[in-house]
C-alpha cells in the first residue's frame, strides 16, 4: 500500500492529465465523427492475440514517450478516447446502447489503466532524459525513476494480461 500512496504521490499528476486526454478524445470522438455510417463489426479474437497486441500500444507509449518527451502518449491515449467515443456515438445512433456495457465496459477501465501507467512511464522517462542531457538530474532520481518505471511496467503488464482475459472470456458482443 505504501508503493501505490508513493507512486500516486510522485505520478498521479500525470495519470490524471492522461486520463483527462483520454476523455477528451472520447467527447470528440461522440460528438466529433466522419458522416459515414460504421456499424458494429466484432472481430473474434483470443486473449493471447488480444494481450500481445495492448502489449504492442504499451511499449509504444513507453518508448514513443521516452524518443518524444510525452508527445506521442499524448496522442495515442487521446486517439484511443477518440474510437472509444466513436463507438459509443454509434452504439447510441444504432440504439445498441447495451453493446457498450456487455462489449467494453467489462474490460476498458483496467485496460485503460494499464495503458495510463505505460503512458505515465514513457511520459516521465522522456523527461528525465530531456533533464539528464540539460544536467540537471539529482542524483538519487534515477534510480527512484527507474524503480518506479519498472514498478509501474509490471502492473501495467499485468493489468493488461487480465485485461485481455476479460474481454475474451467475459465481455461479449452479440448482434
């Protein structure tokens, strides 16, 4: 308990700032849409192809984070609020309002906090590094950040494990 009060402490800024990105991509994403008609179109897929592939976005938020100073998290974690809210506009234009709470509620939240903490590590990384090459690091930070960074890596890793198994054991689609 004491990890999670320290990490929330040193980081939660950040998984705030993000998740308050990722809500802004999901009011864009309702209210801000390509006039084309989508449908729900589910692709069947296991929780290994479904792990690997959220395993894919977490590194990208890591280490497009570190390469980017927090530039490319930021547009990840805001362009995946943005299809979340796509679908929910079309979940409410296709009165299948029910899909939303059987298809992607079940998983979301802990998938959205797996990638929040890949985020959060990539973002903080790439600072450290922007502070390191100006000098300006103090000493025991690095280890801090790299604990910490390797501490937040694992939960995400594991999150977005049970993630994947519930979105393929549990959440369902059915048209």
């Amino acid at each position: 308990m004491k990890l999670v009060t320290r990490l929330m402490k040193s980081w939660g800024h950040l998984y705030v700032l993000f998740f308050l990105i990722f809500l802004l991509g999901v009011v864009s994403g309702v209210f801000f849409h390509p006039e084309d008609n989508h449908h729900f179109q589910p692709v069947s897929a296991n929780y290994m192809d479904i792990f690997i592939n959220n395993l894919k976005v977490g590194l990208l938020l890591i280490f497009g984070g570190l390469m980017s100073g927090g530039v490319i998290p930021i547009l990840v974690i805001g362009s995946n609020g943005y299809i979340i809210g796509h679908v929910i506009h079309i979940a409410l234009t296709e009165h299948t309002i029910t899909l939303l709470f059987t298809g992607l509620l079940p998983h979301m939240f802990v998938e959205l906090v797996a990638l929040i903490s890949c985020a959060v590590v990539g973002s903080f990384s790439g600072s450290f590094m922007f502070n390191y090459f100006r000098n300006k690091v103090p000493k025991n930070f690095f280890r801090l950040t790299l604990s910490d960074g390797l501490t937040l890596f694992f939960i995400a890793f594991f999150l977005l494990f049970l993630a994947s198994l519930i979105e393929d054991f549990i959440s369902h689609v059915k048209l």
